[in-house]
C-alpha cells in the first residue's frame, strides 16, 4: 500500500470535538511524525448528528473536495470523516443516533470517503455514575458502528486510564466535562494513533503549551496502549 502524504480528515462534533483547538493541535504535533494530518473542523457547541445532517454547511463540507496541485483536473475527497455524537444521546438515546449517524454515512459514502466514530470521555449525570455512563455511551457507539460498518475511536477510554493512573494530571476544565489543554492533547493522541496506525511517542505538544514533556510522554503512552490492545485503527 502507497500511504500518502498528508491525511486529509474532516471533523463533525461539538465542543468536545473542537474545544481547545484538537483538531489544529492534531495538525501540528503530526508534522513531527511519519504521517502528517491536515484536520478541518465543524463544531458547534452543543450540535448533536442530527444538528450536522440539518446543517448545510455540515453536509457542504463532507461533500468539499480538495484540488490536485499536479492535475488541474482531478480533486480529492476527504480519508475520513470523524462524527461525534452529542455524549447524552449515546448514552440515553441510541436509536437517535443511528438514524443520524446512518443519514450523514449515506452523505459520506456519497462523498466516496469514510466515516469513523469519535467516542469522547465521560460526564457528570444524574443518573450515572463516570463508569457506567461512559459503558453506556461505548455500548451506543458500537452498536451503531456495527450497522454502518465503521470504527470507533474510544478516546473515553483513554481518558478513564489515565484519570486512574495519574490523577494530577487535570484532563477536565472547570466544568468536570470539557477538555482542558491535557485533555485535547490526549484526544488528539489518540487520533494520531487510531489515523496513522503509528506510535504517537516522540510527537510534539501540539502547540499546547501547557502540556510539558512528561506529561506528553505518559499520554502518548496510554493513547498508545489503548490503540495496541485493540488494534483497530481507522482504515482509508
């Protein structure tokens, strides 16, 4: 197989997707690594699927396809589009989101790319405890990932790791939900791994400069981890 140079990786989600500027700092660290990654994002806070399918410009940027520098008259399509569901949905709500997930797949096949599932990490709820919320939202996004026949990405798993593990470091803003700079850096990690298929250890901070050397280590570690006991990355 002929990798490319440069994946091309569309994100559809919300503030868990975008916040702290992942999808930028997953473009930066990569230019460090044997893959590069040129992510775009469309993220709106609160946006669930079934907002991206409603959205025009959601449905525009699946659809965009990028020229060919050497051939005026060939383009390219994304290698992935990465969808992330509202986290309460997943978890309360799954026949609502594979209904939309299946609308904005049949878009994506369309498009002659793929689709990739974005599992984020866990929140506070009424209901449930981290740890069930976060088995719930897992059951939801494989259960609709064997009905379109496409990964997921569980970063919330990577989250629940390294949240055991090492407790300082502060993965969670304020709010006990969004993610802080180590947050979106172990989100991006974890991207790295599951698009390249390769070992995110040795990559930059991303730009996150909060994010000192150790604690880059030990979260490329665990995204690394994550990604070797279940090989299962992100096929294009």
């Amino acid at each position: 197989a002929v990798l490319p140079d440069t994946l091309r990786v569309l994100f559809l989600g919300n503030s868990l997707t975008g916040g702290r500027s992942m999808p930028e700092g997953l473009t930066r660290m990569s230019k460090r690594g044997k893959q590069k990654i040129k992510a775009t994002v469309r993220a709106v806070g609160g946006y669930t699927l079934e907002s991206h399918f409603a959205d025009v410009q959601s449905r525009t940027n699946i659809s965009y396809t990028i020229p060919d520098a050497t051939n005026p008259t060939n383009r390219f399509t994304w290698h992935v589009v990465i969808l992330q569901e509202h986290s309460q949905v997943a978890v309360y709500s799954w026949q609502q989101m594979l209904a939309s997930a299946q609308k904005l797949d049949g878009a994506i096949k369309a498009a002659k790319t793929n689709t990739a599932l974005f599992m984020p990490q866990s929140r506070p709820d009424a209901i449930y405890t981290p740890s069930q919320f976060l088995d719930r939202a897992e059951g939801g996004y494989n259960f609709v990932a064997r009905q379109i026949n496409c990964p997921v990405v569980p970063v919330g798993r990577a989250w629940q790791i390294s949240e055991v593990r090492h407790p300082s470091i502060q993965l969670r803003a304020g709010d006990g939900y969004h993610p802080s700079a180590h947050g979106a850096y172990l989100t991006a990690c974890m991207f790295y791994t599951y698009l390249t298929w390769q070992s995110p250890l040795g990559l930059s901070n991303g730009g996150l400069l909060t994010v000192n050397e150790r604690d880059a280590i030990i979260l490329q570690k665990i995204a690394w981890e994550v990604f070797a006991s279940r090989r299962a990355g992100i096929p294009y």
